[in-house]
C-alpha cells in the first residue's frame, strides 16, 4: 500500500471510532460494526499508524544533525 492509502485508510479509520464513540453504529467493507468492535477498530487503527510510522523512517531517527564540543 502507498502512504496515501494508509493515510486514507487512517482517516476511516479514526471517523469509525469517532461514529461509535458517538453511539453510531458502522456498516464498513460490509460489516456492521458496534460499540463491541472498538477494540478490533483500535488495533486495526495502530496497525495502520505502525506501517505509516515505517514508511517515514525519519520519524524514527536520530535527529539530523550532531552536537560539537569545543574544548
């Protein structure tokens, strides 16, 4: 998947757990899903993050620049 999907996907994410926060329920790729699925929302939702989170390996660095000492 491209970072766009995943973003994309991200965002659907986020909307489904907001709606169920809400008390909506969800029909999502054909399944309906309830306030008892927002653990299953939530795990799909750090999956997501994770493989966005490996696609900017900026993110997880050091920073790009150094520190000198000057004795």
């Amino acid at each position: 998947m491209t970072k766009t999907d995943l973003e994309e996907l991200l965002a659907s994410y986020l909307q489904a757990e907001k709606d169920i926060l809400t008390g909506k329920t969800v029909a999502w790729n054909g399944r309906q899903l309830q306030r008892e699925n927002l653990s299953e929302i939530r795990k799909g939702r750090h999956e997501v993050e994770s493989r966005l989170a490996q696609l900017n390996p900026r993110a997880r660095t050091r920073p790009q620049y150094s520190l000198a000492k000057f004795v």
